[in-house]
C-alpha cells in the first residue's frame, strides 16, 4: 500500500511539475513506444475510426505490409468514430499520440499546431508520390509542410434516388445544368410527389465551399493565410437556399435536423423521403446497401465557372511530429497509396484509390454501386483537366466554423433571422473564429 | 370487502402494468427489432418483425479482428465485479468515518469530498490521462478500476452517510458500553443494518460500469482489452456502413447482465433487513 | 454526545483517519494533481496540442463579458435542472411507494421500471426515442387522434428542451431505488403505531414516511442536482452532439467539452468547468443550509 502510494504521490508530484512547466510533449511519449531498436525490430502505433468492416480490411492490409516489411511491427488501434477525436486530443495533448493516424477535413486545425510530421526529406526515398494526382498531393502541403497524405479520394456530386423520380414522371436532369434548374427540379418533385416527400436536402453547409468556387472565391486562401470571401459572396448562397425552401422543394428544417443527410440510420434519402442531396462518392456504397431504390451520382450544378468539383481528400495519414520512427512512417504511407495488393485488400472504404494506377486496377472489378462511383469520379477527373479547380481546404477552427454555418442555416430556416442579419452574424463569427485560431 | 379490496388490487396491477408498458415500449422497440432485416429496421414501423432474422446475433457475436463478443462479455464483467467490491469497502469505510466518527477538519474533508464530483471530468481527462500515463497503466483496467478501490465516488460514500445517520446511534452506544471498539461497531453493528445501502450502491457500480464508454475508450486501445461498450460503438458509425442490425442484436445481449444482476440484487429490498430488531 | 471524552476523541481520530485512508491515498494520488492541473489551465491560453501560455484571468473575463453562447447553455442548464430534478424524484417516490410492497411480482415490476435506466446514454435508445418523438413518430400518431398536429419534438428548437426533459424523467430508476432502499429503512412498527392511533394513509405519508425518508430525499436532491448540472448525454442522445438544433441542446458542459476537444481551446473550457464548480457548490451549499429544517436524522444530531 505504501509503495503504491509513493509511486501514486511521486507521479502526482511530476504531473504537478510537468504542468507548471508547460505540458512538455516530448517526455512523456517515451513509455509507449520503446520499440526494441537493437534488433532493428520497430514498432510502430496506428491509429484509424471507423467501423467493423473498415477495421476488418484495415488490419488485412497492415498484415501484407508487415510481411513484406518483416522489421516493422503494426500496432493497429482504433476508436469508433464517436470518440476518435476526443481520444487522439488526448493522447496528442498529453505526448502519447500514435506515430501514425488518420485526419479528415479538420486536418488544417492540427497542421498549424506544429504536431504533424513534416514528411518532404522522405518524398522520393521511402515515399513516392509520382503516381498521385498533383492536386492530392498539393492538399497535403499546409503552411508549405507536406503534413498529409491523403489515402482515398472523393469526389461530391449530387446524389438521385431514381424512383423517386421515376415515380415524380421527371426525366433525369441535363449534366449540364445551373442552379435555377436544381430549384425548378426540386420544387417540381416536392410538387408531384405529395405531402412529405421533399425534392433536395439543404446543402448550405456542405455545399458553400463548391459555389464558392464556381465564382471564383474559395472558403480559405491557404496561400496567404486569409478568409477566401466576403460577406456578400456568401450572402447570395443563403439567399438561394432560403428562396428554394420557401418555394416548396426543399427538406423542412425540422426534418433536417431530425433526420441529418448524411446519417445512415436517418437519411431520408434511404427511406425514401427525399430525392436528392449532395453526396461525397465514397459514401454512396453505404447508402445504397441500406435501401432497395437505386441511387445514382449526378454532377453538380454549374456556375459561371463550372461545377467547382475536384477530386479531394476524404481522409488521409499524417506522421506524429514526434515520432521515432518517421522513416518508417513513410514506408507504411508508401505501401497504403501505392501497393496494388493493398488497394484491392482496401477498396474503395475511404474513397477511391489516390494514384491512377491503383484507381484502374480496382475498376476492373468494382461491382454495380462501386461501377457508378468511378464512373462519376472520371467524369470529375475528366472535368477538371478543361476546368481547373484549386482543392478547397477548410479554414483553422474548422469544428467551431461548420456549426457556426449550420446554426446559421437553422436561424434562417426557422425565422429566426432575416438573411441580411444572419447572414451578418455568420460572417463576423466566421473572422472571429478565424483570428483565433491563426 | 374482500371483493372491494380485490378490485382495488386489479387496479393497482392494471396502472402498474400500463405505466410500464409505455416505459418498457423503447426496449420492446430495441429487442423486436433485433430481429428484423436490416433494410427493414428503419423501414418497417410496426413492432412486431414482418420477417424474422438471427443473423444479426449470429454476425455480431462474431465481434471484431477475430475477437469475439465473448470476450468483450468476459472483460466488462471483469471491470464491473471489481469496481463494486471496490467501491462497497471503501465508500463505506469513509462513509463510516464522515457519518459516525468525530475528527479533526471533518467537515474540512468532507466539503472536498463533495467538491471533487462537482467539476465536469472533461477538464480534468487530459491530465489525469498524463498521469496514468506516467504509472504505465494505459492500456490496462487500472484507470477504470482503482479510483472505485480508493473512494473516489462521492457519490456513494454521500448515499451511505445519509443511510448510516439513519441508524439510531443508541446501538453504537450500547455496543460501546459493552466494550466493543469503533471497527467492531462497523464491522458488526453498522454493515448488517447498511445492506440495503451496500446493495444499491453495488447495482449502481455495476451498471455505471457496464454502461461507461468515455473513459473505456479514452484508456483502452488494444482490441482484446475491449468491453461491450467499445464492441458495441465499433459497429457504428453514422456516415459509413453501421451494422444496425448487429448493432440492436449486441445491445440487446448487453443488457442481459444488468438486468439479471438487478432483478437478483432488487431482493433484498423485499426482505425488511434494515427494520427488523430495530427498536 | 458530550459524554464523550477528550481521550476518546483522540482514539477516534486515529481510527477515523485510519476508516478515511483509502479515499485520502486517491484523493492526493489521483484526484487533486488533475483538479490543480485544470485550475492552472483554466488561467492560460492551451489549444491542447502545444505548450499552454499563462493570461491570468483573461479566460474568465472573456466568459464574463462577450461569450453569449455563456449565457444561452448557463440559462438552458438552468431551466432544464429547476424542472427536470423536482419532476424525476417525484416521480420516482411516487412509483417507489407503489413498488414497495403489498402486491404480487414486485420484482418484475421494479425491474421493468428499472430497465429504462440500464439503457443509458446507448447508441440503441437514441433511434428508439426518434422513433417515439419525430415528426411522424408515435407521440405525434397519438396527437392526430385529437385532430392535433405536432411538431418534431426532438428536431424543433423550442421543444427538444422537453423531450430531453422527459428522457430525465424517464430514466427515474437510480432514484427509484435509493427510495426504495430508504422506505425499507423505516421500522414498520412506526405506521402499526399510528394505524393503531387512526391515522389515515395521507397522514402516515406525511407524518411518518416523508420525514423518515427525508435523509434519503436530501442525497437524491443533491446527486439529481449535481448531475443535472453536468448533464452531457442527452445532448448526445436527443441533439446533435453540437448543441443543435440552434444551441437548443447546448447545455453547459456540452459547450465545455465542445470548447475544449473540438474547438482546441482547453484554457478557456477550464475556466468555464471552474465556474460550473462554484455554481454547484453554492447551490448545494444551500440545501444543506436548510436541511437542518426539514432532514431528520435517526442519530439526532443536527444537519452538517
């Protein structure tokens, strides 16, 4: 009892002198990963969210490369979804973090804190990156660090449950269509579809960035380290959305909150309720497993410069600052982007395959959902080579931003505000939330 | 009045069992469900499964890279039994001292006891996590288990308080006439008449337990150490391919125990234990 | 107790501090250090991830004078403890007192009343309670018999406030059961007494069972209010996880935990978890000042 109360006393005591010093980070990591380096054995910790099946493939996949890589132990950690976050603040807060992990659109947030590992000495070494798409690669360059590799790529577009249009007597809209069209089609829907069926999803939030830079604007200028837009530029956005819902085509506000787009459990578009909504490619599989109405991906509406969709991140793999082993970290990047065993084993779970070759090798054999997927993901690709769009990245605080945007959608959508005014309160909270978090 | 007196009874029963229907129906909702195909389980209002299924129980008791839900049975039951005979001994012992003893800075202490359940934990996670860090108990049950052996539920030690100053002092004190000490009172006078205290507080400890997540998965990373909580949170998430069906089948089964351990436990608050030799 | 004499005292001291060393060893080895460490950060600017930087009170003035967001969860908290603790321990005394004794299959009744509660803040009671509350879910299905039209009481902004109220009430089973293990503290030959006497049912109620149990109405008060001060999972159950629909579900540690782990600023989610701490001091402080007027002990000593 005693000696376990000393111990308990003597670890309070350096937590006490660790804290008043300023949380040193680079101390504590030492207990976890002690990876036997005599042997030339090195361990290396993983960390991804996800769920049963992604953990499945996940850990097949770290299998192939620890046999090809004999020296290099994988241990795979991973958190369902709900805590992920909460669980590697955590362990970052407190020197702990895994040497390798995944990030998604809040990447931005951890890139300006100086906890990612800088991964440009190893490019061309242990990783190579000459198969990637350049504009998935440039994503991953924040504050002009390599920070990030991105491991699948997404591609939005507008998603349509086909009965319901079938069902509406709409033919499928014109891949060439503007947002004037989007509304008419919507109201028509709503229209003919009767009492609860709604033609679209709000999409203010998710989709803000794309109009953005359908006009030449963009959410954040990661150049120069600004907001990418004005007020006014952002006004026209809310304005849109507001006149559409009041004409009748839209997902009321109530059920949008109830029954958020992109929840599976919840989605209207499953249970049949809405027809359309905007939809990152690599989440059609799991829409469509869950209802028997077939979905399809269509592309997004146009402005005066083109539809503004890229190919971007859906998550990708950035290095622990701290690490041990940052050369090692590589390979494992290396092996996860380029290995074309690895991208069969992988699938298309967080989104497409990043390089062109692996991309080919799995449409070969992508089944019906997967076929419309690529399908779509090559008419972007196509796309952008006539239409050169920059990736959009979202700006620092991004978790305090987004609701920020939803809230503001909600205070219009329930009249709470007129546009002007919420629209006014969104872009001051947009600077302040900015500012601090430079 | 025999006759007035049963329809008094079939009336209480009647409330009693409509009041519990509307209480029990979300439960009824998750059990039938488990039961249904997954296209079906959003899809299919009514109750009772048009189409009946075990796959879900049958996939999901699979559990997860090889692990099976059994483990995952095996580890909460492990960190629950622990955590209430932890916290039955040493929320009593304090208690005891709180409610029976005199001391110095007494009330001193037993503001700060009350003080440390009044911060919200998420300020003190990051560093109790660098602390528990710095003794090497990550990835062990340690950070779960030991704070129950060491009285840090307020909680309970506040319930037991109030059911000791329950107990008429003039027991102890004819107990001390009769030559027996402060740990003999305890032991002989005190935790006989305290059961139905130590019985909540070990049904509580039990489900509080079971039914945590936060910090089992804030301190747990390795998949064989995982819980029912964790096992159960894997098979979800809202943007991707959730199994619902495994997902209702799973927590269905997990509260099988809690259950159980209730329905056994709830006994002794039948039996007047407290009341009878008390005068 | 003044019988008790200065060596005595002594004695007891010893053993007390002896019956006290468990909690003692985890309140200095495992509590405080974390305690202190929050209350230095609550004073300094830390986005988690680097080295915290000392501003003094500036985190305190901030919350004081331009954090609206402050004082919308502060006021939700509120409003949702000042309606939610009063109506669940009535609630739970209430079918305490029918679950007690005197019918056939008590147990099963008990734990069918208790079941609610073991489901806790699962992932499985969130899709039921939208199956119950949506729009077209069950409350309002009952509703339309009445020609009314309701509204979706977990999605509207004015309402979830209730829903999430009603799911308070309805997890009642922890309280339920300290009642019940506190009714059974009470010696039956009290109410054989006074049935003998010729007092009716109301007046065994308050003249007997509601002071006998006062101890025990006195801890669930406290418990309920503290928790419900720090109540975190309806939000995760009812809302969004973000405080949404329009901060409606944005209670107070809710908002903490967001300032904290999502929006990198811990400092800031420090202060405002010690401010929390000295709302709820002050409010249990409070009841225990006036416990002395309406809690009777069995040992006759007055209310600490």
């Amino acid at each position: 009892m005693l000696k376990r109360s000393m111990v308990g006393m003597l670890a309070g005591l350096m937590l006490f002198v660790t804290a008043c010093s300023g949380t040193d980070h680079t101390g504590a990591g030492g207990d976890t990963d002690n990876g036997a380096a005599e042997s030339g054995q090195v361990e290396l910790r993983m960390m991804w969210w996800g769920d049963q099946k992604r953990a499945d493939i996940t850990n097949e996949a770290l299998k192939v490369f620890q046999e090809k890589h004999p020296n290099i132990k994988i241990m795979g950690e991973f958190s369902p979804s709900s805590g992920y976050f909460d669980k590697l603040n955590t362990q970052l807060a407190s020197g702990t973090a895994p040497d390798i992990f995944f990030l998604g659109g809040n990447v931005v947030d951890y890139a300006k804190k100086n906890v990612l590992l800088d991964l440009d000495p190893y490019v061309g070494s242990e990783l190579n990156l000459d198969g990637m798409d350049p504009t998935m690669v440039e994503y991953g360059r924040l504050d002009g660090k390599l920070q990030h590799i991105s491991a699948g790529a997404n591609a939005r577009g507008i998603v349509i449950n086909q009965a319901l249009f079938e069902k509406a007597g709409i033919p499928l809209p014109e891949p060439n269509w503007n947002w004037e069209d989007y509304a008419a089609v919507s109201k028509e829907l709503s229209d003919k579809l009767g009492d609860g069926i709604f033609g679209t999803y709000n999409f203010t939030v998710d989709g803000m960035d794309i109009y953005l830079k359908q006009r030449g604007k963009q959410l954040y200028n990661m150049e120069n380290g600004t907001l990418g837009f004005a007020k006014e530029d952002i006004q026209e956005w809310f304005q849109y959305w507001e006149e559409t819902s009041s004409a009748g085509g839209v997902v009321t506000p109530e059920m949008q909150v109830s029954n958020p787009h992109d929840d599976t459990s919840k989605s209207l578009l499953i249970t049949g309720k809405a027809a359309m909504s905007l939809l990152p490619s690599n989440q059609l599989a799991a829409f469509q497993s869950l209802t028997e109405d077939p979905l399809i991906l269509h592309p997004v509406p146009r402005g005066p410069k083109g539809t503004g969709v890229v190919f971007e991140s859906s998550q990708g793999l950035s290095g622990y600052a701290n690490t041990k082993h940052p050369k090692e970290v590589a390979i494992l990047m290396d092996f996860w982007i380029n290995d074309p065993q690895a991208a069969k084993i992988l699938g298309s779970d967080r989104g497409v395959p990043v390089t062109e070759a692996n991309r080919n090798l799995l449409q070969e054999e992508a089944g019906p959902v997967e076929e419309i997927v690529y399908q779509y993901t090559s008419l972007v690709s196509e796309a952008t080579k006539s239409e050169p769009f920059d990736v959009s990245y979202n700006p620092p605080g991004f978790a305090e931003f987004s609701k920020l945007a939803q809230t503001t959608s909600q205070e219009i959508g329930f009249g709470r505000k007129s546009v002007e005014q919420a629209v006014a309160d969104f872009y001051n909270g947009t600077v302040r939330i900015f500012e601090s978090n430079q | 009045m025999p006759l007035k007196r049963q329809l008094v009874q079939a009336g209480r029963h009647a409330a009693i069992i409509l009041l519990g229907l509307a209480m029990l129906y979300p439960v009824l909702w998750l059990i039938l469900s488990s039961f249904k195909p997954n296209q079906l389980i959003f899809t299919d209002s009514s109750l009772i499964p048009t189409a009946f299924t075990l796959d879900h129980y049958v996939n999901g008791w699979k559990g997860l890279q090889g692990i099976s839900f059994g483990r995952f049975f095996s580890n909460s039951l492990l960190i629950s039994a622990l955590s209430v005979i932890g916290n039955v001994i040493s929320c009593s012992l304090a208690a005891y001292a709180f409610s029976r003893l005199k001391f110095k800075f007494k009330s001193l202490w037993f503001s700060i006891m009350l003080v440390t359940i009044m911060l919200p934990y998420h300020v003190t996670l990051v560093p109790q996590y660098i602390l528990y860090n710095e003794l090497q108990w990550i990835n062990t049950y340690f950070p779960l288990i030991l704070p129950k052996w060491l009285a840090q539920d307020s909680f309970f030690i506040l319930l037991m308080v109030q059911f000791i100053r329950g107990i008429p002092r003039e027991l102890d004190e004819s107990a001390t006439i009769d030559g027996c000490g402060q740990p003999q009172i305890f032991f002989r006078i005190v935790v006989p008449l305290l059961v139905p205290a130590l019985i909540t507080t070990a049904i509580f400890t039990f489900i509080w337990s079971w039914d945590d997540f936060f910090s089992q998965m804030i301190y747990l990373s390795k998949i064989d150490l995982f819980t029912v909580q964790l096992g159960i949170r894997s098979l979800f998430d809202p943007s991707g391919q959730s199994d619902w069906g495994a997902l209702l089948a799973m927590s269905t089964l997990s509260l099988l125990p809690v259950t159980i351990i209730f329905l056994v436990f709830q006994r002794y608050f039948l039996e007047g234990i407290a009341t009878t030799g008390l005068k | 107790m003044r019988k008790l004499s200065k060596p005595l005292y002594g004695q007891q001291n010893k053993t007390a501090y002896l019956f006290l060393l468990p909690w003692l060893i985890g309140f200095f080895c495992l509590t405080l250090g974390p305690m202190i460490a929050s209350l230095y950060l609550s004073m300094t600017k830390f986005n988690l991830l680097s080295s915290p930087t000392w501003t003094g009170l500036s985190n305190y003035v901030q919350i004081f004078t331009e954090d609206d967001t402050f004082l919308r969860s502060l006021w939700l908290t509120f409003y949702y403890v000042f309606l939610s603790v009063p109506l669940r321990l009535a609630f739970a005394l209430l079918v305490a007192m029918a679950l007690n004794k005197g019918i056939r299959g008590l147990g099963i009744y008990r734990t069918v009343y208790y079941i609610p509660s073991l489901l806790g803040g699962s992932v499985a009671i969130a899709i039921v309670w939208r199956q119950i509350f949506d729009g077209s879910g069950l409350v309002n299905q009952f509703l339309s018999w009445f020609g009314i039209t309701g509204p979706s009481w977990i999605a509207h902004p004015d309402y979830v406030v209730y829903t999430i109220i009603t799911l308070s009430v309805w997890q009642f089973g922890s309280a339920m059961v300290i009642f019940l293990a506190g009714l059974k503290q009470i010696p039956a030959d009290l109410y054989e007494a006074s049935g003998v006497d010729g007092a009716g049912k109301l007046r065994q109620f308050f003249g007997i069972t509601l002071p006998m149990l006062s101890p025990v109405i006195f801890f669930n008060l406290i418990m309920s209010m503290i928790n419900s001060f720090q109540a975190f999972t309806p939000a995760y159950v009812i809302g969004d996880g973000r405080g949404g629909p329009l901060d409606a579900t944005m209670f107070y540690t809710l908002y903490l935990y967001l300032k904290g782990f999502s929006f990198f600023d811990m400092g800031y989610a420090s202060a405002l978890a010690w401010i929390m701490l000295v709302i709820i001091g002050v409010f249990t402080a409070i009841v225990f000042l006036t416990s002395k007027f309406w809690v009777f002990y069995g040992d006759n000593q007055e209310g600490r």
